[in-house]
C-alpha cells in the first residue's frame, strides 16, 4: 500500500549519479523547475517533489518549515539516498534552508533562489485572495478562470502559473492545491527558518529586480550560512527560473560543478 504520507515526485538522470533534490516554491509543483532538471540530469539523479498541500502531494493542516523539511528527509530516505544537494526557489528554499541546518551531515551543497531565511509580511496577500474570490461554479474552461483573475492580477505569466493549480473533474474545476490549508498555514509559511548554521557550499541567487533578497536580510543569512556566495541575474524579478532559464541554469550548472 502507497505511504500517503510520502511526497509525490518526479526523479530525471540516473540513480548512480549524485543527487539533488529540486524544491519548488509557493503555488507551484514538480514541474516548475523541470527545465533545470533536465539540463542536470546528464550528470546527477535529480528528485521533484510536489510539497505537501502542493501538486498531487498530500493535504496537511501543518506547514512549519520543520515539518516541511521532514518530508523531503523522508522522501531521501524512501529512495535510499543518504546525501543530496538541495535547489529551492522561494519557499522551497527555505525547505531547503531547514533541511541544511536540521541535517547538515545529509547535504552536499545548497542552492536558494531568490529567497532568504527572514520573515515575510503579506507578501502573498494579494494572490490569496485573488484566488480565494474565484467563482470556480462559473467556470467552463481555464479561459474563464483568467478573465476572472485579470481583475486582480494583472501579469499573464503570473496568472498561466497560478492556473496550472486547476483541475478538470466531472464536476467542473476544482483546485489541485489545498488552497484553504495554504491560507490558514500562511503565517507558518511566511515566518522564518530555523536558527542554526550550515558550513557548506551555499549560493543565493537573486533577481535584480526583484525585494526578496537585499541588504537587509543579510544579518538572517550571515548568521545560518557564513559560507555563502550571492550571484545576480539582472532584469529578473522573483520567477527568475522562469524569465531568465539561461542564465539561471548556468549558474546551478557551474555551481554544483565546483
């Protein structure tokens, strides 16, 4: 019988090779950062979780870092992988942050896109309710569930990524994502991870025009990652994966070479 309690995942490369586990970020699921997946697969065992309350994952009332971490430790365990190097965008990196400081002896090396180990206030605030007010009864075809969201979110790209959360059933369309448990868990998802240091290889990579990372998060990282090198992707924002894959990968690419 299936561990409900076990992530759902993806894995690209080959088992033999070293592995990396690729956490996406708030609202996403495995596939986000597929792309890079496969640009490493030729050389490690890349592992894609859906988080629990994300993608086919399961649902869950709890979503501390602490928690959130244990699953991905889990899921290692369960692919009888011992050491891994970590990859997470935003929330993922702060899974991955947990997991460097809850389990160091497990990690290879880290890499957190565009995310810090700080609290956020609200950052997400917007996205939520939007979501929240979508009338998922007047809804025919994701074209519908669009225009409805154009009113409160005015980015395409932003929107066609949210969207990928809907799901086509016999009775019309319905979320993937446990959207109640997100909202409910939104305080434990925007607080900070916890304290503790890494001696590691790290490297943060930020979007140029992007707030989640700056000067003002540095005592947070300073403190949990002395290590740590910063690279920046001009002319990206927060979805920097996904504007500049390029030179996203790249950097992962020559990173985890090192």
């Amino acid at each position: 019988m299936a561990d409900s309690s076990l992530l759902n995942h993806e894995t690209l490369g080959t088992e033999n090779n070293p592995a990396i586990i690729i956490i996406h970020g708030l609202f996403g699921d495995k596939d986000n950062l597929k792309s890079v997946a496969r640009e490493l697969s030729e050389d490690y065992y890349c592992i894609l979780p859906d988080t629990r309350n994300h993608g086919d994952s399961f649902h869950s009332d709890t979503m501390t870092y602490p928690a959130m971490a244990e699953d991905i430790i889990n899921l290692a365990d369960t692919l009888n992988i011992k050491q891994f190097a970590v990859l997470g965008h935003s929330m993922g990196g702060k899974i991955a942050m947990e997991i460097c400081i809850k389990a160091p002896e497990r990690v290879t090396s880290a890499i957190f896109a565009d995310i810090s180990p700080a609290a956020y206030d609200g950052t997400h605030d917007s996205i939520m309710d939007a979501l929240s007010g979508l009338n998922l009864n007047q809804i025919k075809s994701r074209g519908d569930a669009d225009k409805q969201l154009a009113d409160k979110i005015s980015e395409k790209g932003v929107r066609q990524f949210l969207l990928k959360n809907l799901k086509k059933t016999d009775n019309g369309y319905q979320w993937r994502l446990n959207l109640e448990g997100l909202k409910q868990n939104y305080e434990q998802i925007s607080a900070a991870v916890s304290k503790g240091q890494y001696e590691g290889p790290v490297l943060f990579i930020k979007g140029g025009n992007s707030n989640y990372l700056t000067e003002k998060h540095q005592q947070e990282v300073s403190s949990r990652f002395n290590t740590a090198a910063v690279k920046i992707i001009e002319d990206a924002g927060h979805w920097l994966h996904a504007e500049k894959p390029r030179i996203f990968n790249r950097l992962v690419h020559e990173f985890l070479a090192q």
